[in-house]
C-alpha cells in the first residue's frame, strides 16, 4: 500500500488484509523502487515511522514471561545456527545490509540465508518471520 496517511489503524488493516507492504507517499524514489522489488522478491516493507509503533503494538500482546526459554517448534529444529541467527536478526528489525555487517557476509549470502528461513519457517515474508520470532521469544522489543 502507498498512502500519503500515517494512521496505524489503516497500516495494521491492511496488514491484517495480507499486505506485504506499507509505504507512505513521501518515501524517496529509490526507497520506493527498493521496496516494490523487495515485495515482489516475497519480502515485505514498512515505512520505517510504522515500523516502531507497529512492534509496540505487537508487543502490548505478547506474554508477560518474555524472559522464559525459547518455545519449542519444529520449525525452528529445521534451521541451522546460523539460519536462526538470521531470523533474530529479522525479528530485531535488520535489513539485509544490516545483518550483512552484524555476521560479516555479503548481502546476497543473507538474502540466500532469509530466503531460506522464510521457506523452513512457512513463512510468506518478514513480517510473519517477525511474528515468529516473537512468538517463539527469540527476540522481544528493546
């Protein structure tokens, strides 16, 4: 969706639709490129201001007893380390590039390695790889 409203209820409404993307109107010309390649690639993309306030609100959902162990699912026994390295990374919010520079590889090992992810965990795109991760507590809001 490319909107010129910054409103979280349409954001999360469409999301919940099954968007794979949320941009506002004033996202530069390359973003905006990036981005519609990103969702076509099956990654999904939110406009950075969403992006806080949309896991803010994930997080108001989630257990009181984040610090207990990880959850056990067998989607997460299907990785390897370093995949699962991968889908912390993701559900810290990383870009490709960012996670590229955190484990020192390049970016196109990472987009292997997310894709990877994403097809071990069942997952469509980031956003549920994200939800996941949450989940599963590998990860919660900092």
């Amino acid at each position: 969706m490319l909107t010129t409203f910054d409103v979280d209820r349409y954001a999360f409404a469409v999301l919940r639709a099954g968007a794979s993307g949320f941009l506002l109107k004033d996202t530069r010309p390359e973003e905006l490129l990036a981005g519609i390649r990103a969702v076509a690639a099956g990654d999904a993309v939110i406009a950075p201001a969403l992006t806080r306030r949309l896991l803010d609100a994930f997080a108001d959902q989630l257990d009181d007893d984040l610090g207990g162990p990880v959850r056990e699912d067998p989607r997460l026994d299907s990785l390897t380390g370093r995949e699962r390295e991968i889908l912390v990374a993701i559900g810290h919010g990383l870009t490709n590039g960012e996670i590229a520079q955190r484990f020192t590889l390049s970016e196109s090992t990472v987009k292997t390695h997310v894709g990877r992810v994403l097809a071990k965990i069942g997952a469509r795109d980031r956003i549920q790889a994200v939800i996941l991760a949450y989940d599963m507590r590998l990860t919660r809001p900092i």
